[in-house]
C-alpha cells in the first residue's frame, strides 16, 4: 500500500460512468466460465443475489451462511421497502433527486460515482423482483403501490406489507436454488468463514469452519466476494440477528483490506426499547411508522401521568417543532439524536427514562383504525406481542438502537477491496451511504451490488486468466494453522466467564463512548477500556466443549475476539475525524442549536485503515472525496 | 421468576439422547423464552457445565431459525416463534419441559439443534420462477389486483421453520409446500411452470420420507405466521390439475 486509494472511477460524465464502465469491461466467454470458482461469503440479499447471478452466467459459486438455511440471513428482517426512482406517483422524481437525497442523507461523506449508478440502477431491481414473484403491494388497478420514508419528499419506496425485506430475501434465495437445482450453485450452509487465504497477494479462497463438525475446510477460488453484512452487533444492544458478525471482513482487514469510515454506523430511532440487560437483541420498529406516528415527550420533566392523560399543550412534539418542513421524517441519525437530547434533559418517559412516544392517535382519527390497520397491522401486532401494549389505544414506546455500519471494507468503484480478486458487497462494503443511510436505501444498495455490478466486475477481474491454485497450495496449510491454532487457544484459557459476558462489557463502553455523542476525551478512555476487557478476555474466558464438535460457545466467543478489535478501530476513527457528520457526532463539533458541524476543508475524505499488526497502531489512508454533481450544503431538514 | 427445565441433551447425531433437569433461577418475566435460555447457558459455562446448544437468529419471528418444541407445541404455546414466546406466559415454578422439532426428516445435531434442509431440497426442486439477472418486463405491464396480491402474500410470509412438520402427527411438509406453491401459482410470474412445480416439489417431499395430508390441521394451528390450510387444498389442486395436465398431452401423443 503506497498511500494512494486509487477508487478506479471511469472518466466522463457522471450519467455515463458506468455504462463506459460495461462498454470497456472483459469479459468471459459462456463455455470457459465454469473453469472458474467463486466463493461468496453471506446469503442476505447481496450475496444472495450475487450468488444466484455469478451461477447464472456459468460460473462455479460456492455459497457459504453460518446459518441452517441461507434463507435465514438478517436481510430477511428488513420491514419498510426499497426505493427506486421510478417517479410511478408522478411527482418529477428522477435518477439525479435519488441521487442528491442519498449523498445529502449521508451528509456528503460518500462517493458520488458509487452513488449515481445505485441510484440508476435502482429502476431495475424493483423489475427483477417482480419477476421472481416477489408480491409488491399493489395499487387497486394492479400497479405497484409506493409510500414514501424519511429524508425525503417523494414516494418511491416499493414494499410488501412490512416485510419487503423478508420477500426480496426470498426472492434472491430462490433464484440461488434454482441455481443449486442447475447445478451451478452449491451453498454451504452451517459453514463459517474464518480466514481468507491469499495466493501472490491475491484471494485465492477461504478458510471455513464447518459448524456442525468443526472440522476446517479449505476451498480454493479465482475470487472471493465477501457479502458478511454489518458489525454493529459490536455495541451488544442492537436490533442485528444474534449471529451477525465482522468476523469475515475483520479477517480480511488483517491480510490486507482496508476498513472505512468504521465509526460510521447508524442508530435507528424507532426500536423497542431493552426490558433487561440479559437482553441483546432490541427489535425495531419499521421507519414508515413515521409516516403517520407523531413523535413526542411530555413537556415536564418526570411526568409519570399515562400519556392519554397529557394534554395536547403538554405534549412536546420535538422532532415536529424543531424540523417543520420534514417534521416526523427527518433522516434516521436526526431523529435519534434528538431523542437522545429530550431525554438526556429528563424528558424521556418509561421506566428508564430513555424512551420517547410514537402516537397514532391522531392518524386513527383521521384516516380510521382500518387505514392504519391495513399500513402498519403486522408491526402493531409485533409491538403487541414484545410488550403487551397495544398500540392502537396507547403510544408506542421508542428508543434509538445501533441498527447499521455504514463503514466497512474499503471498496474501489469495482467493488473489490484493497486486496486483489477480493470483492466486498451490501453492508460489508463502506461505499454508498456516507455517513448516514436513508432508509429503504440498504437493500437497494445490496441488491444493485449483488445482481447488477459484482457479476460484471468479478468477470473483469477473472478475464485476466489467473493461475490455477488448489486446496493443496502451501498458503492454506499456514492458514489453517492459524485458524486452528486460535481456536485452540480459545477453547483452552480455561477460565471463568462466558463470551457473552465480555459481548456486553463491550458494548457498554461502545455505546456510552462511541454511540449516539462521542468526544475525544471519551473515545481515548474507550479505547483504554476496550483494552482492558480484552486482556481480561483472553485471560479469564471459558468455552465449554471442543473445536470438533457443534459448539455454540467457541462460535460466539470467536466473533467476540474480532469484535474487540474492530472497536477499538472504530475509536481511533472517531477520534481521527475532528468533526460532526450524520451518525458520528462529535460533541466538540456542533453548531449553536445543537446541529452537526461538518469540516468540508479537512474532512471531506473517506479514512481507509490499514491492519498494523497485533496490538499495533492501523495506518490511516484518505480517499478525497469530491463534489462535481452535487453542491455541498449544510444539511437542514427544518 | 424460577422455573425448572427439562432439557433435551445429545451429544451428536445419531447419539443416544436423555432428558437434563436445569434449574432457570431469578428470571425477568418480560424475558423471551431464548433469553431465559441464554442466561441459562451463562451461568452453564461459569459452573463449567456445558451450554445448550439452540438455533436462533433474527430473535423477531422472521428468520425461522428457531426451533424448539415446548412442553409437546412446537415453538411453544402462543402460536408465534419461540424468540417471540415469553416467560410471563408461565407460572412461577413451572416445570417447562424442551425438546427439538420432532421429524423423521429433521435429524438431530445437538442438543436442541435440527437440520432443517430437506425444505431447502424442496424449494430447490422448484419453488422459484426460473428467471436470471437481466433486464425484465415492466411490472405494470402484467397487473396483479390487491386480492391476488394479498392472497400470495399471505402464503409468501412463510419462515420455513418447520413448525408444521413438528405438530403433524403424519410429519407431513404440506403446509410449507402448499404455501409456495400458492404463491407462485397464484401470481403471474408463476404460470409457465405451474404444472411442473407442483409435481416437482410434492415429488421432493415425499423423497424427504415427510408424511402426507389427513387433515388434522395441526399445521396450521402452529404455524407462527398463521398461514391456513386453505394452502393445502391449493396444492391438491395444483397437483391433479398438473397430474390430468400430463394425462392429457400423452393421451394426445399416442392419438397422433
């Protein structure tokens, strides 16, 4: 690494980028495609989709998930819909207003190339789906049916009921079978990834666990695609699935790709808040409730009266008063902070003290419980069955979980990591979202990566006819060494505590210190308490049972291992960024009403960390950012 | 709250497994059943015991992952997945007594761990439109009317956990199968393979060694997602619509 990120943007206008992009790509003849081997690690929706598009044009994929089922991935949880600039509720919407929402949600942290062509590539995922047979919700003429969510004015969010996500997963996880049945497809499900094996300085395959055995396998390929989703499971708290991890993607970082922006993740702010602190896992609940939920706080502090009871003049609308003009559907990091502020000033309602109302009453009124019942029926029913309150005669109780890692694997416009014939997709990826993500934006993003792009830059990278490399090539027997050695280690300190207890140290000092508000002076305690849990870690944790069998334990405690790694990076990138922007907000940067303050002069770059060594200080590597198609504004939602 | 668990143990597949009695002491009554577990498994691993091995993901009753038979109800007794049940729906001092899905076409792996891929093997042979990547036909050029539309939905919102093969006494998929293929055959994109799916899928499922349709209905009366039985009739039909379908184009063959 020579301190240049080159991002590989092609010349020309922004509209025309990628489609020079395709017009200049190698390619692989139809007959010589099954000669080559692609790993995709992860079957969410990107690498789902990637899988099922790799397969399709002749490939060999070998698709691996930690899961029982690939249909099990945490895409399958995604509730609101996805967006696409359609314009099909004829309100002017196009291809550049999805773009310049997107880079202004993210509040221009991210890179204008990448997030053009998702913008444009937007219009064709809606199309693929449909013609999987995932069933959109339709208008009563039969045309898709839209709605529109935070950050911005128009509808163009597609969805199915409040469980797009779950159809366009079974929409990708199909098409992966279907390639399964071809035979061009194999998915190792049950199977963890534990280290990426490099051939010449090129990934050549993967290390993977099988989890019902625990016998290491090695798998040999002419690329890897990384598809292993976000790691904001580092704060303990958050509305991920149990078994979501970094582990795939740290490891790459340490043979060699660089991580980005990782202090960018997102904090949702409409979850159900934690009951108990054995709890881990906080469920959200869909954005789209902002459509019609008000949001708001009793005006004195300590208020203990049932909200029913609080008159209207008592009610502190907060996001309404101080964001007219997108009131109830400012951007995610928005809403969440302002939660956090009303409730840092003791306004907060519930036993805790940390959570705000999200009321309907207003829209029952208005629109009738029918109405609201057909919107949001499923997630009224969720709410009910988690807390026993029934949300159609009482306000919802919200708080701001950790729910998205905008930062990730640094990926050029090809989409592959610093590491040559390693390719980085969804949420594993750092590239679209800037600092804040829109929401209905990530499964666009995981799906235009995963159907639309890495087939073309994967085929790109293969057409340069690379050496065959095998499973008995020296590098995998250091590889697996390794792997074992460490997962020896792991079941072999023999001490007192279940990994779970160091998960939740852990993200204690994330959230208080690298959450919501974060400060030089918190982040450098962090990060000496992060180092503290983790000598405490390898020295006092106990893994019951053995490498060589099903173990749940040595799973866990392994992402653990990785996860205090990560967050310590994610400190030194907080601390590094001397500025407030989207979700990272740094408190010494911060305009007079309470606004993040960004520093365009100094920091409008993407910080791409290279792996130092073992308890080594990274190396930080800046990608400039520039602004040729959109004009760099304060972002103001009022 | 305390409770006292009557844990399935084995070791491996194929072991010979045995009930544990484990005590779950001082446990939050708004706790999800696979919390009090976890909590459980942590105290397990600081006594040097070893933790219970149980498949779960999501923890929101989507991802199907899973999969626990509580006092003889798959996933326990409010009809919705186990991360969903809660520990205020029992008494203080209960005996709770856990088990893996039970079915000849799940085996065991660990403690309460099944495999569940024989329903990946069914989708495979042919719960999908077999379309690739590419451009596609506008949506809006093949309507699809709210009822249709809600009428797939309601079968399309299946996990695939697999509760319905655990409550049949037949250890019948029928219910899983039936609501993809009432998806697919419902909707546009599904007609050019209709036939061919259902044969093809009830063919798989019957390779599984699942069991058949009586109609008992105990399906349908665990499945989370409430997903009727209507989808089985459905897939009767699919299925001698697909069988007289095939019928006729030999009879047409051997006339000319």
């Amino acid at each position: 690494m020579n301190g240049r990120l080159d991002a590989k943007i092609p010349e020309g206008p922004i509209e025309d980028k990628w489609r020079s992009w395709l017009d200049a790509h190698r390619l692989v003849g139809p007959r010589n495609r099954p000669a080559y081997t692609v790993i995709v690690v992860g079957t969410g929706l990107a690498g789902a989709s990637a899988a099922a598009s790799l397969a399709a044009l002749g490939y060999k994929v070998k698709s691996f998930c930690f899961q029982d089922s690939a249909r099990r991935a945490h895409s399958i949880a995604a509730q609101g819909g996805i967006n696409a600039a359609k314009d099909l509720a004829n309100e002017g919407d196009t291809v550049r207003r999805l773009f310049v929402d997107t880079m202004k949600g993210g509040d221009f942290r991210a890179r204008e190339a990448n997030v053009w062509r998702l913008a444009e590539l937007s219009t064709n995922i809606v199309d693929q789906a449909v013609a999987q047979g995932v069933p959109f919700n339709r208008e009563y003429g039969g045309q898709l049916a839209t709605r529109s969510f935070g950050g911005v004015l128009v509808q163009r969010t597609f969805y199915s009921r409040g469980q797009t996500g779950q159809q366009l997963l079974l929409g990708a996880y199909s098409a992966l079978q279907h390639q399964v049945a071809a035979g061009n497809a194999t998915i190792y499900n049950r199977h963890e990834m534990l280290d990426l094996v490099l051939v010449d300085g090129q990934a050549r395959g993967i290390i993977a666990r099988n989890l019902v055995t625990g016998e290491l396998e090695r798998h040999a390929a002419d690329a890897v695609v990384l598809a292993s989703g976000g790691y904001t499971n580092v704060y303990y708290l958050s509305t991920n699935a149990m078994g979501s991890n970094v582990t795939a993607a740290w490891k790459a970082h340490r043979r060699g790709a660089l991580m980005a922006n990782p202090c960018f993740t997102q904090i949702h702010p409409t979850c159900i808040p934690q009951s108990g602190e054995y709890q881990s896992k906080l469920t959200l609940m869909s954005e789209s409730l902002r459509n019609d939920g008000r949001v708001w706080v009793p005006r004195q502090p300590g208020d203990r009266r049932r909200p029913s009871d609080i008159p209207e003049h008592e009610r502190y609308y907060f996001l309404e008063e101080r964001y007219p003009s997108f009131g109830n559907l400012v951007p995610r990091d928005v809403a969440s902070r302002a939660a956090k502020v009303v409730c840092d000033d003791g306004l907060g309602v519930g036993a805790t003290g940390r959570g705000v109302y999200l009321d309907f009453r207003d829209a029952i009124a208005q629109r009738g419980r029918a109405e609201i019942q057909a919107r949001y029926g499923n997630l009224f029913d969720m709410y009910r069955r988690i807390t026993g309150d029934d949300p159609y005669t009482t306000p919802m109780m919200i708080y701001p979980a950790p729910h998205y890692a905008m930062g990730g694997l640094w990926v050029d416009y090809e989409l592959q990591t610093t590491i040559p014939g390693c390719f980085a997709i969804g949420e594993a990826n750092f590239s679209d979202h800037g600092a804040n993500r829109l929401g209905a934006s990530a499964m666009m993003q995981c799906l235009a990566d995963g159907y639309f792009i890495v087939p073309h830059t994967v085929t790109n990278y293969l057409a340069q006819r690379l050496p065959r490399v095998t499973e008995r090539d020296p590098a995998f027997d250091a590889v697996e060494r390794e792997v074992r050695d460490r997962l020896r280690r792991l079941v072999s300190i023999g001490g007192r505590t279940a990994p779970q207890v160091f998960h939740r140290q852990l993200g204690n000092v994330m959230l208080d210190k690298c959450g919501m508000a974060r400060s030089a002076e918190g982040l450098t305690q962090a990060i000496s308490e992060i180092h503290a849990i983790r000598d405490e870690f390898w020295q006092d944790l106990r893994v019951d049972g053995s490498i060589d069998e099903l173990n749940q334990s040595l799973e866990y405690a392994g992402r653990v291992a990785d996860f205090l790694e990560l967050a310590e990076l994610m400190c030194l990138d907080a601390l590094k960024r001397n500025e407030s922007a989207g979700g990272h907000f740094r408190e010494e940067y911060q305009t007079e009403d309470g606004e993040a303050l960004r520093d365009d002069e100094n920091f409008a770059t993407v910080t791409a960390w290279e792996y130092g060594g073992e308890r080594a200080m990274p190396v930080a590597h800046e990608e400039p950012l520039t602004f040729e198609n959109v004009q760099l504004a304060t972002r103001s939602y009022k | 709250m305390n409770f006292t668990l009557e844990v399935w143990r084995q070791d491996y597949p194929g072991a010979e497994g045995r009930f544990e009695t484990i005590e779950a002491r001082d446990i939050d009554p708004d706790a999800s059943f696979l919390e009090m577990l976890d909590q459980v498994n942590e105290r397990l691993i600081a006594e040097g015991r070893r933790a219970i091995a149980f498949d779960s993901d999501c923890r929101e009753g989507i991802c199907g992952a899973c999969s626990l038979t509580i006092d003889g109800l798959p996933h326990g007794p409010r009809q919705v997945t186990t991360c969903q049940t809660y520990m205020r729906d029992f008494r203080d001092g209960q005996r709770i007594r856990i088990e893996p899905f039970r079915s000849n076409a799940f085996p065991v792996l660990r403690d309460l761990v099944v495999d569940r891929s024989a329903l990946d093997r069914i989708i495979q042979a042919g719960g999908y439109v077999s379309t690739t990547t590419g451009p596609q036909p506008d949506p809006n050029a093949a309507p699809v009317s709210p009822d249709v539309q809600q009428r797939a939905m309601d079968a399309a919102i299946c996990i695939g956990c697999g509760a319905c093969v655990a409550a049949c006494p037949n250890g019948a998929a029928m219910l899983f199968t039936g609501a993809k293929v009432t998806h697919l055959n419902l909707l546009p994109q599904g007609q050019p393979e209709r036939e061919r799916r259902a044969l093809a899928m009830v063919r798989q499922m019957d390779e599984e060694g699942f069991g058949g349709c009586t109609n008992y209905g105990e399906c349908s009366r665990a499945c989370p997602q409430e997903i009727s039985i209507d989808v089985i009739g459905m897939l009767n039909r699919e299925y001698r619509r697909a069988v007289r379908g095939q019928a006729r184009s030999r009879e047409k063959m051997v006339a000319q």
